[in-house]
C-alpha cells in the first residue's frame, strides 16, 4: 500500500503499515509461511497449523521428533506437500506428527515419533537423524523447544478429513 504524505500523517500512515504488517498481507514471510496447509493424499485432506515461527517441534516432555529433510522446498505448503505425498508408503504417512520449515535455506524436515525412519524408507530424504543416538520425541506436538534460537518454522499435523468425491476432483484438477 503506497501512501501519499500529503493525504495521510506520517504517524497514521506507519500504523496502517504496522497493521498490514500484523494481518499478513505485506508480510514478506506469508507466502512462505501459510499458517494452515492443507495437502490431499488418497481422498484425504491433511491439516496442520503453524505453533511458532522460530521454534523445532516437541513432544510433551520437550524432546524433539525425528526428521527426514528435502532441501530446495520454497514454502511451507510445498513441505507439507512433500511431507504427505513424497513418501513411499503409508505406515510413514500415517506416522506423519508434523513439520519444520526454514524459509532463508529452503529446507523442509518431515517429523516422526522415533523409530518410524529406517535404512530403507530413509531413501525418500536427502537427510535423517533416524541414525543419531539421541531420544527422538513420542506422540503429539505439544511443546516448542529452542524458542527464538532458530529460523525453522513449527507445523502440527492436526487431522485429515475425508473428501467428498467433487473435492477430489477439484483438487487432483489443481495439481495439473
């Protein structure tokens, strides 16, 4: 939004900004941070929400997930995308908790509870932790660990939903 000096004061002028800036719309960071992707695998509609934009996902003891990464991903929804659909079966789907996205190197890490990456399904990422030796979290993002330490963005899986037969449509229309 351009605003002429002579029409509008200085002072209101940077709140009008302030407020565009705060609802999204010139937020430089909302195309690579939408706050609910929503991707379709089989008939179903995933859905996650954005719980921080500068924290790594944790369960509730505060310990962080397990990973598989892909680079060159330009936004969140491009990673849930990939995180739903660019894995080679379903019991890695279905162990699906979340994800983390980082804008500035365009690095997309899909989340697991521990145990769910193996040398042979590992083959679907550039990058794991499955091999470290550290604790991997367990069950449901209910914590944020490294607040303000990063620039990875927090998505929770929170459902998915069975689409009517016309969304289907629609939706398989919109890949092409």
């Amino acid at each position: 939004m351009v605003f002429d000096p002579e029409l509008v004061s200085p002072v209101a002028a940077a709140a009008a900004m302030e407020a565009e800036l705060l609802d999204g719309r010139s937020d430089p960071n909302a195309d690579c941070f939408p706050e609910r992707p929503r991707p379709v695998r089989n008939g179903q509609r995933n859905r996650f929400n954005l719980e921080s934009l500068s924290a790594f996902c944790a369960d509730a003891n505060g310990v962080t997930y397990e990973w598989g990464s892909q680079n060159r991903i330009n936004n969140a929804d491009e990673c849930a995308e990939f995180c739903v659909n660019g894995v080679p079966n379903d019991s890695l789907y279905d162990a699906l908790r979340g994800f983390e996205y980082n804008c500035g190197s365009t690095a997309c890490r899909c989340l697991y509870d521990q145990g769910s990456i193996n040398s042979a399904n590992s083959r679907s990422f550039r990058d794991s932790n499955y091999n470290n030796r550290s604790t991997k979290g367990r069950g449901s993002i209910k914590r944020l660990s490294g607040k303000r330490t990063t620039s990875f963005a927090c998505y929770k899986r929170v459902g998915s939903e069975l689409l009517e037969e016309d969304d289907v449509t629609s939706s398989l229309r919109g890949r092409n």
